[in-house]
C-alpha cells in the first residue's frame, strides 16, 4: 500500500465514522421548546395540574413520554376524551407542531405532592420524550382561577 492509498483509505474511515455517528437518517433530532407553563395553586397537597405548549422546530415528529419533578414522585400524563381524564403512557409531538398541555384537555398531574405551592412560587419539571433530549421547565404558579386565552391563530389555518 503507498501513501496515497493510506491517505484515502484513512479519508473514506473516517467519512464512514463520521456518518455513523450522525445517523445517516437525514432527519435532525427533535428540538422542543416550551412556553406558557404554569400550575394553578393546588387546594391541598393530593394533586395539582400542570399546563403548557410543547412546540417541536423540527421534521422529526417525537413524543413526551414522562415528566420528572422533585414537588411530587408520581407524576402522570392524562389526556382528556369525551370529558373523561386518563392517564397514558406518551403523547405526540408532531414534526413542526405542537402538543397543548391546557385546562379541560391534556395535561399533566402531579399525585401525592410533598409540598403545597404558592401564587408567584415555581414548581421546575423534566420533561422527557422518545427521541429528543430532555428540557427542564418552570411552572409558574398562578390563581386558582387562571386560565389563560389561547393565542391568536397568524398562520390563517382554521382550529
């Protein structure tokens, strides 16, 4: 073998380490971000709701399959048909889309809290998904009562 060949067989290597590492899926690794968080103040230490929006930037659709937070050790995803709450293993994310954490639908609960919070505290969480890393997010503690409007709709899509 001369020095040539060393050369580009060492190139062509590390062009395959290279890709292997990527993945060679053309597909980026989903990027969430979050925004809107809150928890109403809970009644009692039982139980609390938390809310959001989970907005995926990118074309690789993933899911939110656990939530992680020192207030509470059992923490759960419920999603909420036909006026009935039940608790599930994952929601979808989709690709350039967005999963609504909101009262009345989806969301996440919080059992058995070790501590109740308080209007203007913040309760931090760690979302965890299939496919994308982990984002630590705080929930600001509002009213009871809040709720907040749905943002207007720019995009000119009809809910």
């Amino acid at each position: 073998m001369n020095a040539r060949t060393t050369r580009t067989l060492a190139a062509a290597l590390s062009l395959t380490a290279a890709l292997a590492i990527s993945g060679c899926s053309g597909k980026a690794e989903p990027r969430m971000t979050v925004s809107g968080a809150f928890m109403p103040q809970p009644v009692n230490d039982k139980m609390a709701g938390g809310f959001m929006v989970i907005k995926n930037g990118s074309e690789t659709a993933d899911k939110l399959t656990g939530v992680t937070s020192s207030l509470s050790d059992d923490l759960q995803i419920h999603e909420t048909k036909d006026q009935k709450m039940q608790q599930v293993q994952s929601m979808d994310v989709p690709a350039n889309g967005e999963l609504r954490l909101e009262r009345g639908g989806n969301h996440i609960m919080f059992m058995g809290l070790k501590s109740t919070p308080r209007v203007g505290e913040k309760v931090t969480v760690e979302l965890r998904f299939e496919k994308a890393a982990p984002v630590k997010v705080e929930l600001d503690v509002k009213d009871r009562t809040y709720n907040p409007q749905a943002p207007a709709d720019t995009s000119g899509n009809a809910h």
